[in-house]
C-alpha cells in the first residue's frame, strides 16, 4: 500500500471536507429500511464538526415490521409517508450540540417542502444537495420557494470522485507501527562474562535470569508501549 509512497510528507489523495460529507450522508442512507429511497443527511458547523446525522426511517417506537414501507396502497392508512421520518428531521433532531443556527447541511437528495420548513426554523443557513430528480414536483418547487424567502442558501455538490470506497482489510493494523525499527537486541561483549542489551525492558529479564553477570545498557533507548 505505501510502497511508492512518500513517508515523509503529507498525504495529497486525501478527501476534501465536501466529499468528506457528502460520503458520510450516503453512508448514513446505508442504515435505512427503506426499500425504494435510501436519504443520508449530514450537518456541518462552520469549523467543519458534523453536529448531526441522519436517515429515513420510522420513528423511535414504531417497529420497522409493524408499519408499511409501501408507496400506494388500496388502505390509505398503508402509506409509509404518513409516517417515515425524512433524513433532514432526524439530522436535526440528533443534533448534538444547543442549536445548528448558520450551519450547513449535506443531504443526497433535494429537501422536500415540510423539510424545508425544519431546516429554515431550526436556523440552517445552507443546503449541499446531491440529487435534485424531483425538481418538477410541487413539494420540490414550494421547498425553494420557502428557502428562498428565508435567504437559505442551496447549490448541487459535484463530486471529483465518483467513487468512495470504504475497505475494512485495506490498513493492516498487525503491521503497522509508528515506532523505529528495534535495533539489535543481542550482542556478546568483548569482555568475558558481559552482556550488551539495547532495550531497557530485556535488560531486566536478563538480569532477572543472569544475576551473576554485569549488564551494560545503552543510552538513548526510546520503548514505546
């Protein structure tokens, strides 16, 4: 992995705070039961600490099996719009800080009419969307209609990656160390009866094992633990 790479300075394939985000929005919509859409939402302060996140799902109490997930049904009461909670609400209600005024807020798809509402009162001052595929729709054009009037501004995030991929095997943790190389632990003395360690910690094994011998340590041994 870090074989042609520089290890003496900074990284430069890093991600930026907007994909940064962005990708923690969409890793959030991972966590949703919904079967159609899957929303993530992600609130930002203006020193870039995510205060609040969130997806769509029922709320707390209401059973995933107990209520429908359906979009249409013969039984009105069957509709999962009457009762899924939108990223956007759950976002701003899991925030973890007093309130989320002047704050932006990163979401896949483009605020619907009642979530504009709530991002407008709970004093949101920008939307990052990703989507905008209801732009047509009613909910869509009364949402920016609201956040216009309320001076909320909102742009479409264009990504520079169209890919973020999130590998659990790609660090080797039982490999990696930030401490130097251990130096030679052993050596034999020219001296008869001496022996030279250059870790501090072996030193008091051996002496623990060799009492009868001298044991000279170096100096300048850092043992990081």
């Amino acid at each position: 992995m870090n074989g042609s790479r520089d290890m003496t300075s900074k990284r430069t394939d890093y991600l930026e705070w907007q994909e940064y985000f962005m990708a923690i929005a969409f890793l959030a919509a991972k966590r949703s039961k919904d079967p159609c859409t899957q929303v993530g939402a992600c609130i930002v302060n203006d020193d870039n600490v995510i205060v609040g996140i969130g997806y769509n799902g029922m709320p707390k109490g209401c059973h995933d099996d107990a209520f429908s997930w359906a979009k249409k049904s013969d039984d009105k009461l069957e509709n999962k719009h009457l009762y899924v909670c939108h990223a956007e609400l759950n976002a701003i209600l899991n925030k973890n800080c007093a309130d989320i005024k002047g704050c932006t807020i990163y979401v896949a798809l483009f605020p619907c009419n009642e979530c504009a509402k709530v991002i407008i009162q709970s004093g949101i001052k920008e939307v990052v969307y990703m989507s905008d595929k209801h732009a047509h729709k009613c909910n869509t054009i009364a949402s920016k209609k609201m956040l216009d009037a309320a001076d909320v501004k909102y742009r479409q995030f264009i990504p520079k990656k169209n890919k973020i991929v999130i590998d659990f095997s790609e660090i080797d943790w039982n490999n990696m160390s930030q401490l130097p190389e251990t130096p030679v632990k052993r050596n034999k003395s020219a001296e008869e009866g001496d022996i030279t360690i250059t870790n501090g910690c072996e030193a008091v094994q051996h002496l623990q094992k060799t009492p009868e011998k001298r044991l000279k340590v170096k100096d300048n041994i850092s043992i990081g633990l």
